[in-house]
C-alpha cells in the first residue's frame, strides 16, 4: 500500500484512512446518541458517517 498526501495532515496509507474512518464513525454515533438521538433517528446518523467514511478513504 503505497502512501499518499490528500487533505488529512498526514501521510496515509488506504489501512490508515479506514482506522480513521471507523474512529469518527464511532464518535459521531455517540455524540449522536447523546446530544442528537430525541430530534433526529439514529439511521441519519450512520448514513452521514458512511458518507464522510467514504470520502475520507477516497479522498483523504
């Protein structure tokens, strides 16, 4: 896995971006389930972290 510059601060590889991608996966969902989970359902919450998942490891 070859590393490459994209817009995190960092030198990734494609292993690096998924840990991340996981480690905000699971802070968004308990920051939601704390702050978010009377207003809004749990569901928006895991589609916004795939979305920006996916970006991270595209992208990132």
């Amino acid at each position: 896995m070859a590393e490459r510059n994209g817009f995190l601060p960092i030198r990734t590889n494609t292993f690096d971006r998924v840990f991340i991608s996981v480690v905000l996966f699971i802070a968004i969902s308990l920051f939601w389930m704390r702050f978010l989970e009377p207003h809004a359902p749990l569901w928006v919450s895991t589609l916004l972290s795939a979305i920006l998942g996916q970006w991270i490891i595209r992208k990132g």
